[in-house]
C-alpha cells in the first residue's frame, strides 16, 4: 500500500520525508487550484507546514481512513498530483470519497486518469470498498469529465456543500459501485 505503479507514474503514500516535495508543488499550483480548492492557511505552502499535514495523513493510512498519494512520473522525484479516497467507513458502508488534483502542467496528458484508474482498483480490489463518492461542482469540466470517464453515477446536486476559495458553492454528488468495474476493465 506504500506506492501503487502505474504504466507512466509512481502513486506514493503521503509521509512526511516528501514534504519538500509536496509544498513545491502546492507552491507552483496555488493559484492554478484557487477556485476549486479551500482556503489554505499560509503554512500549507511550506515544508515545515507540509510536513505536519503529510506526518497526518500518514497516521490516517495506518488507521485506515484516508489513503493520499502523490503522482511523480517515474524516474523524477518532482510531484505532479495527487489523488486520494477518504473518509473511508467499513462495516455495513464500505464506502470512501475520492478527489484529485493535477499539476497545472501536466493536465490533459491523461495522468488524472491513470491515476483514478489505480485508485479505484485499491479501492475495491484491496480494501474491497462497495461504493466511492465524489463532489463535483457544476463549472468543473475538466472533473465532470473524469465522473463521465468512469461511469460515476450522478446523484444530484448539493446546495453549499462546500467551502471553496471562501465561498459555499454547490457541488454534484457522485458515486461508483464496486459491481459496475471490472478489474479488467481499461478506462478509454
């Protein structure tokens, strides 16, 4: 569960030895995310910051709620994204939430998707999860494209169901069950 492989990237586990990794990327992507992202607090953007955010969501992994991972092409270091499936509940539920981003310069190159792809396999083939949500607002095009890509059932619509950039907005609900993916199945 430490790294997931990819055919071009390498998905590893948040820890906090990449915080220098992470606060660049968030650092080159901070105004490129602003109108789909929450307010951040000024240490967001710092390693030292990084590294407290990084040291929980490893803590969360090893208690199995949240599962982050930084993209990096394989061969270089640099993060390029990220993609992550939260609030994981078990039990009766086995459910999560997913939710991604991609480096401003490396969109449109499919790297979102492949990741997606990976994600959704640990998903419901490792953790054996029966059904992934995810919140997509409205004038998110480029994320209702992925929900489109992988067959994600929309729900309906969430009136100010999050806080982004300082402002409520709504967000379409969206849901993937486990007996609608085949492990086989290519995402094209």
């Amino acid at each position: 569960m430490y790294r997931l492989v990819t055919e071009r990237m390498y998905l590893t586990l948040a820890n906090p030895r990449m915080a220098a990794e992470v606060a660049d990327f968030n650092m080159r992507n901070r105004e490129a995310l602003m109108d789909v992202e929450p307010m951040r607090p000024s240490m967001f953007f710092t390693k030292k910051g990084q590294k407290a955010y990084l040291r929980m969501d490893y803590k969360d992994a090893m208690h199995c709620r949240e599962f982050r991972y930084y993209m990096t092409l394989k061969g270089e270091k640099k993060v390029i994204g990220t993609v992550c499936i939260g609030m994981i509940m078990f039990g009766s539920v086995k459910s999560c939430t997913l939710s991604y981003k991609v480096d401003k310069d490396y969109r449109n190159q499919g790297y979102c998707s492949e990741a997606v792809a990976e994600i959704i396999d640990f998903a419901f083939k490792t953790l054996e999860l029966h059904r992934i949500e995810a919140q997509v607002m409205p004038r998110n095009a480029k994320s209702l494209r992925i929900m489109k890509k992988f067959n994600f059932e929309n729900e309906g619509l969430s009136k100010q169901c999050l806080e982004i950039n300082g402002k409520w907005e709504d967000h379409y609900r969206f849901a993937l069950l486990n007996h609608k993916i085949s492990r086989w199945q290519k995402y094209d």
